[in-house]
C-alpha cells in the first residue's frame, strides 16, 4: 500500500467513525432506543431494603428516657379575692367574706419515687409547696393532677405530695450516693420556669460531692447539699439530678447567682443528696 493510499484509507475511517458517532447519538436512532430499554429493565428491577432501626446508644439520651415520666410539674395554688363583685369588693367590709379562687402562684418540679394502691408518691422540696391551698401535678404528657402535701421537713427543705391516680406508672430509683464522685457526668430534669419548659434536661458534672450550704446561702434553710454546674434555673427546684444510669442522686434545690460582693456566676447549682432523701421518706413512712 502506497503512502497515498493509506492515507485516504485513514481519511474515509474517520469519516466513516464520525458518521456513526453522529448517528447514534440522534434521539430516535438504534443505540438510543437500545440504550433506554438498558435503563428501563434496570428501573424496572426490585431493590433489596434492609428492615433497619436507628436506636440511639448515647447513655444521657437512655437515662433521660427512662427518668423523665416520673419528673412532674408541682403547682404551688394559692386563694385570692374574687373580682366578681368589681374592684369596690377590696373597699368593702364584708371583704373577708368575698369568695376565694385558686391561681398558680408559683411552679417547681417533683419526682414520683413509689406507685402503690392507686396512689402516687411525690418528693419536692418543701419551699415549692411553701404556703400552699392546693397542689396540682402535671405529668410529662400535660395531664393535670390534684395532690395532697403529707410530708413536709423546712430544715431538709423536703416534702411529700400524694396524688391517688394511674396517670403516674413508674417511679424512679434512687442511687447509692456513696459512690459519687467530682467530675461524675449527670443530668438534671425538672420544669425551669414552670410548665412550659416541663420535662428540660440540661448536663453537667458534678463539682462537689458534699457542700455545706448555710442559710445565707440559700435563702432558706442550710443544706447538705450535691454541687453540681448543671444548669437549675427557678422552676427547676424539686425536680431529679440523675446519673447517666437514669438513677436519682439528688433533689435539685437551689443555685448561687451571685456572690457576697454581687459578683455574677453561673455553673453553681445544688442537689439535696439521695441518702437525705430516703431519710426523710422513711421516717414519713412510719
């Protein structure tokens, strides 16, 4: 083959392979039919789903879950005048006979620690129910409860309510407090600032196993108390610090904002310890 024959040889192939290039990809041509129903037997084919289930394994989420029913909100209700009768009612002699309503005054957290008879037992501390009528319960899914204060210790600041319902069906444990320790991870559970935020759970660690609380501290009573900077906010008092096995530890009860100096901190918040607890619920059970 000549230089000038191969040379036209190689010419017309490229034509020829261009040509068929161009062909194929019109939209109606061979390839391009043969080429969609590649594609349509393939949509066509059944896909292989693995029935799966995404379980979270994160502990606080898992303690959380299996405390968090039996952290109630606790309504402190208080009588106040009725309006019906007009201001002129609070100007009028008989105003001490005007009827009585009950309102919210205030709003703190509780922990259901016993189901039994139809009943449901209740620890908070004695300054949410301070001075209350009545006492309304409100359980985690919103359902509202009259309860009973059976129990009250303003040195401990500790009480007990009892409410004969079946909205409350499991009650939370109580842990070993012996075996706590600085820089244990645990959870607190309540309602801060009252039942709109119910059942919020901040985290923290615990930064004092034993504090010695005096009343200037308080505000109240002094206290034995768990250290912890898990947030507690006003709302929060009464309600559950758990470790990261969902068990009670402490009662929360108080928090320092501000120094002697009026100093402003955060991460200072205290837990009445679970062992104090118990005490008092025994000796309420005698």
């Amino acid at each position: 083959m000549t230089k000038k024959n191969w040379i036209i040889t190689m010419i017309s192939a490229a034509i020829i392979g261009a040509l068929l290039v161009l062909l194929a990809i019109q939209p109606n041509s061979w390839y391009q039919q043969r080429l969609g129903m590649a594609h349509q037997s393939n949509a066509a084919g059944k896909a292989t789903v693995a029935a799966t289930a995404y379980v979270s394994d994160d502990p606080a989420t898992r303690a959380y879950d299996k405390v968090k029913a039996s952290v109630v909100t606790v309504q402190n209700l208080q009588k106040v005048p009725s309006l019906s009768q007009g201001a002129g009612a609070f100007n009028s002699q008989d105003q001490q006979n005007s009827n009585n309503s009950l309102q919210t005054a205030s709003e703190g957290s509780g922990v259901v620690y016993k189901v039994s008879g139809g009943y449901a037992y209740i620890i908070t501390n004695n300054h949410v129910i301070d001075g209350s009528s009545a006492v309304q319960l409100i359980s985690s899914d919103g359902q509202k409860i009259s309860g009973t204060v059976v129990g009250t210790d303003a040195s401990k600041d500790l009480a007990i309510v009892k409410a004969q319902t079946s909205v409350f069906k499991t009650a939370a444990q109580f842990a070993d407090v012996k075996d706590l320790e600085a820089g244990q991870q645990v959870l607190a559970i309540g309602s801060p600032l009252g039942s709109n935020y119910a059942s919020t759970m901040t985290s923290g660690i615990i930064s004092a196993v034993r504090r010695q609380l005096t009343s200037a501290d308080t505000g109240g009573a002094a206290l034995t108390a768990i250290q912890t900077d898990a947030a507690i906010n006003p709302g929060n008092s009464g309600g559950a610090l758990v470790n990261l096995s969902g068990q009670v530890v402490g009662i929360n009860s108080a928090k320092i904002s501000a120094g002697a100096d009026g100093t402003s901190v955060e991460g200072i918040g205290f837990a009445i310890p679970a062992d104090i607890v118990q005490s008092f619920i025994q000796s309420n059970e005698k």
